[in-house]
C-alpha cells in the first residue's frame, strides 16, 4: 500500500513538475506545444471529416458531424455561405495569442438556353438566353486569445470581433434583341439583392489537444451577439415603347431587412486543425 501510494505521489510530482515546465517533446526532441512567438494557421476540419466518412462508408454524399461555422457573421448577415474560412494565430506570450479570420466569398455560374431565333423561320436556327449569378461576400475577424495549461491538452478562451460584407445580383442576357419585330413589353435584365452588412461580437472557450509536434485539433463553442442590415434590392427591366428600347429600374423589390441576435446559435460548436510553426 505504501509503495503505491509514493508511486503515485511520484508520478504525481512528475506531471505537475513536465506540466510546469511547458515543454513536451517527441522521441527526436521535437516540441509538441505551440510557445512564445509561433504563428498559426487554422483550418476548419468539416471537409476533413466528410471525407473521412466518405472513405469508410462508400457514401459520396455523407454530410460528416453538423458543424455549424467557425466564424458567424456571414450566417448572421445571410451572405453566401460558399466561402473558405482561414484563421491566424501570433502567440504573444505562453498564456495569450492574437487572432485573425478571414472568410472570402466571390463567385459566378452562368446557365445557358437555346431558344428560337426569331428573326429565322427555319426551327433549326437558335440563338441563346444566358443568365448569370454572381455574389461576393467578405468577413473580417479580430480577437484575443487566452490559453491555460502546459500539457497536450490546452484550454482555450477569448473574444472576437466580426465585420461582414455581402452581395449578390442575377443578370440576363436575350438571344432576341428587341425590336419592332420584336417588340417585347417587357423583361428582366437584371436583379440585385439588397447588400449586406453585419458586425459580430463573440465569447469563445475551448480546447486544443496537440495530436502531433506543432499540430493541433481544437474543439471550440461560441455565444456572441450579432447586428446585420440588409438593403432594398432592386431590379432593372427592358421593353419596347412603340418605337425604341427603353431600360427601367425600380427599387425596393425586395425588403429592407434588419436583424439582432444574442444566442449561442449565432455560431455554434467548431472544430478545427492547427499548425504552428516560427
């Protein structure tokens, strides 16, 4: 009993004495933690655990553990969600570390029809109607960091404050040009949403559980607040006034929006994949 009870009393002393030190090192003396002055770069692991699904089971269309994302003010403003999220890190010291997020949103599809020419007679002759999507959509993100712990396991917690910016517009394109023969009253040339404007205050805690030398996985919860205000949309329409092309545009086809949150909802759970590096 006595032995057991000084074993543990020894290694209990061991841990305390490797955990204050804030140095754990691999069998070729690679250090494990994150210190003083390393950079990081954060990614978030969602695609990684779709595709790890995928791999075991045989399902193309496996949607991996709802994440939610890692960064809010793009969900809370309604941009375009097809944006990357890329998060930075500056230790500042062994206990705190600046952050940075960066999420860009800029894209495009276009869809193309034949229709029928209707300067031809012949049914074989056509000419195309293309419509375009556009959006962009950019969010801004600062914050502080604090860390706890000197072992493979850090406790993570801090603020962030988010900027978002967004839009998005659908434009058409007519094979037939209007004309006196063929004089169209009216069609849509052009429709925009409102763009969007969001700002993002959140309380974030958490931990990272370094996997690997300088490698980490981070598994973290938000609760923020969150204002966004979305503008009047508009549309643009052409047509034949008897004798020429005439071009309108009208405002507010689409409603002013303003909205405020204050929920854990306003981001949700997040897990990410850390490397750190001098």
């Amino acid at each position: 009993m006595k032995k057991t009870v000084l074993f543990t009393a020894a290694l209990f002393a061991v841990t305390a004495v490797s955990a204050q030190t804030g140095e754990i090192t691999s069998n070729r003396g690679e250090n494990w933690l994150s210190q003083d002055g390393d950079w990081g770069l954060t990614f978030e692991a969602t695609p990684l655990l779709n595709y790890a699904g995928n791999l075991f089971n045989g399902n193309a269309g496996n949607g991996g553990v709802a994440l939610g994302s890692l960064f809010s003010t793009a969900g809370a403003a309604g941009i375009n969600g097809n944006q990357v999220v890329i998060g930075g890190k500056k230790l500042i010291d062994a206990n705190t570390a600046y952050r940075g997020r960066v999420r860009l949103g800029f894209g495009s599809n276009k869809e193309t029809a034949k229709v029928d020419d209707v300067a031809s007679t012949d049914p074989e002759v056509l000419v195309d109607d293309v419509t375009k999507n556009g959006f962009m959509g950019i969010d801004l993100g600062f914050g502080l960091e604090k860390r706890v712990g000197s072992t493979r396991v850090v406790g993570v917690y801090g603020a962030m404050l988010n900027v978002g910016f967004g839009s998005s517009k659908t434009t058409y394109e007519y094979g037939n040009a209007i004309s006196a023969t063929n004089p169209v009253a009216s069609r849509v040339t052009e429709t925009k949403n409102g763009s969007t404007m969001a700002v993002g205050l959140q309380a974030f805690a958490g931990v990272e559980w370094f996997c690997a030398p300088k490698i980490s996985l981070s598994g973290e919860y938000t609760w923020g607040l969150a204002l966004s205000s979305t503008g009047f949309g508009s549309q643009t329409s052409e047509g034949w006034d008897g004798s020429s092309v005439t071009t309108t545009t009208v405002d507010g086809t689409t409603n002013k929006k303003n909205s405020f949150s204050l929920d854990t909802g306003v981001s949700g759970a997040s897990i990410g994949v850390n490397f750190y590096f001098q």
